[in-house]
C-alpha cells in the first residue's frame, strides 16, 4: 500500500478532475458531464499520482 503523501494528492487529483470535468461536460447534457468527468477522474489520479511521486523524492 503507498504511504499516505501517494494517496492524499490522488484522492484530490481525482476529486477535481472529476468535478472540471463534470463543470465543462454540462454543456453537452448530464450524458457529457457523466464522460467527461470519468476522464478528468482519471486525468486527476495520473497527476496526483506523478505530484506524489515528486513529493517522495524530496
């Protein structure tokens, strides 16, 4: 299991891509928001993940 400066910032990461992407998908309906905010989920943990990975090496 990562230490908890791996899994803080994904868990952020994560929480705002998912709401950019909801916020930006809107114009497209509750369909678009539902895609667009799994991306920006995923989008969320791959930078929380590399922000954590910074972090560690500090």
């Amino acid at each position: 299991m990562p230490p908890i400066m791996h899994r803080l910032p994904i868990l952020i990461g994560m929480f705002l891509g998912s709401y950019l992407g909801w916020f930006l998908g809107g114009a497209w309906g509750w369909w678009g928001s539902f895609i667009l905010s799994g991306i920006g989920s995923i989008g969320g943990v791959f930078a929380g993940w590399k922000l954590g990975q910074r972090i560690d090496r500090r």
